[in-house]
C-alpha cells in the first residue's frame, strides 16, 4: 500500500467534515488493503507552512489502523484546544504529516498541500 492512500484517508477525513458528508468508503478500502483493519497507533500534524496548525496522536493501538488515521485526522483539524477549528481556507493550504506507529518501527509520510502559496 502506497503512502498516497494513507495520506488520501487523512485528507478525505477532514473533507468529510468540512463537507458535511461521509465519503471514505471503509469497506472497499479494507478490502482491497487488509492491512488497514490491523490494530496501529498514528499521530496526524496539520502544518500551514512550517508553523504546526494542529496535531493528534494516540497512545495506544486500540483501533485499526484505518479508524485511527480517521480519527486522528479529524482530531488534529477541529479538536485540538491550541487551535481553533480548521478552516476551508486553512485546509487548502495545509500539510499533512502522518506517523504511524507499527510493530516494525515508526513510518511517517507528508502531503503537499492542495493550493501552494
């Protein structure tokens, strides 16, 4: 699985909120990656250029990875206290970073954002 649909997840999970519509088909994605439905630990960074626009990680691998990527995504972008709720504008602008915490070792990945400056 290639680093661009863990990314794409991330992105289309702030998308669902800002568009106020559910577009991240969960059962196709598990389907054709399996590895999605293991249990893994991630932590989401918003960056609006290199300052951090907000961050979410969790602790423990409590959820598959697909649902953490999800979540944290979502957390990162409207619930962190540091940061008031993202905004289209912001996210347009945004980069993504995600970690992901697997038994192999930490694996991160950074998106470009969608409008450069």
């Amino acid at each position: 699985m290639s680093q661009s649909v863990l990314l794409t997840i991330a992105r289309a999970s702030i998308e669902e909120v800002l568009q106020g519509q559910n577009t991240i088909n969960r059962g196709e994605l598990l389907e054709q990656y399996p590895i999605l439905s293991e249990p893994m630990a991630t932590q989401i960074t918003l960056y609006l250029g290199s300052k951090v626009r907000g961050n979410a990680k969790s602790e423990t691998s409590k959820r598959s990875l697909l649902e953490d990527i999800i979540y944290n995504a979502k957390a990162a972008a409207f619930q962190d206290e540091a940061f008031d709720p993202l905004v289209t504008s912001e996210y347009l602008h945004a980069t993504i970073e995600l970690t992901i915490y697997s038994p192999e070792g930490e694996l991160s990945h950074q998106s470009e954002p969608i409008l450069k400056d």
